[in-house]
C-alpha cells in the first residue's frame, strides 16, 4: 500500500512539476518581452485578432525566416531592407498587424509606418512565435500549410513550444 502511494505521489509531482514548468516558460517568455519591446507602438495580442477580418500582415523578419513559414496572405517586407515604397500600395487607413518573430523587429517598422501617416497599425505582440505556440495556422512559400517554423536562431529558438524548427524550407 505504502508503496502504491509512492507511486501516485510520484506520478502527481511529475505532472504538477511539468505544468509548472509550462507556466513558468510562459511567464519568462512574457517578462522576456515587457523587457525588449519598448511598447511605444499600439500593440495586438493573438487574442484580440478577429477570425474572417481582413487584416493586412507585414512580415518583417529575413527572408529566408518568412520562406519557412509565414502568416496566410502576409505581405514580406523585411527589417534591414525595408523601405517605405514596399507599402505604398496599402491605403494608410488600412488595418495593420506588422510582426517579425518576438515583435522587437516589427515594433521598429511600426514605428516608421505610424510616422509616416499610417493610422490603423499595431504591432502582433509575441510575434509569429506566439502565432505558432497558440497553434494558429502557417504556409509555406508554395502556399501550403506547415508546420515548420524558422527559429532566427538557436538562443531565440527556445521561445518555441509548437511547431518544427527548420532552417531550411
């Protein structure tokens, strides 16, 4: 008896352990991101994105980061490369949801886009990796579903729960 009682003790703590854990990373992942966004820029959570709205997403990560896996539909308009004529054609009254991996890159280009007339413009806060770790959907370059993700890097890549790491397409 005592030693069945072990095993559900033990089996409990496992379980209690791994969902604290989970909190935990959740907790971290968010603390991590109150430290590096500056928050200067209007800002959309996933749960504030409307099913069937016609948004329009800028993509501010590398090129190669958005060939992985992007946001249906989403417009690619880099970092390090973007300038403003790669968005002349979007009206500035347009609903925006700019986005790069954790948002510190996309609150930058929100910024410039807000200085420069654009009024209906947030920044996805937690970025495509909060996307992809609330199982939202993903295409690939040929405009399939996937579920591969690019991690930017290594040191970033922990913020992932779901999806494949790849840095290939």
């Amino acid at each position: 008896m005592r030693k069945i009682k072990y095993i559900l003790f033990s089996i409990s703590s496992l379980f209690g352990s791994v969902f604290w854990a989970q909190e935990v990373g959740d907790e971290a992942y968010h603390k991590m991101l109150q430290r590096l966004l500056s928050h200067n820029v209007p800002e959309k959570s996933i749960n504030d994105i409307e099913e069937n709205k016609n948004y329009i997403f800028l993509d501010t990560r590398a090129k190669e980061e958005f060939d992985v896996s992007h946001i249906k539909g989403a417009i690619w308009v880099g970092y390090d490369e973007f300038k403003m004529q790669s968005v002349a054609n979007i009206p500035i009254d347009a609903e925006i949801i700019v986005y790069c991996s954790v948002g510190y890159r996309s609150e930058k280009i929100t910024h410039k886009l807000i200085k420069n007339g654009y009024t209906n413009i947030s920044n996805l806060y937690g970025g495509f990796f909060e996307w992809c770790n609330t199982g939202k959907p993903m295409v690939s370059e040929e405009n399939k579903e996937t579920l591969k993700i690019h991690p930017y890097n290594e040191k970033w890549g922990k913020w992932l729960t779901k999806g494949i790491k790849s840095y290939e397409k």
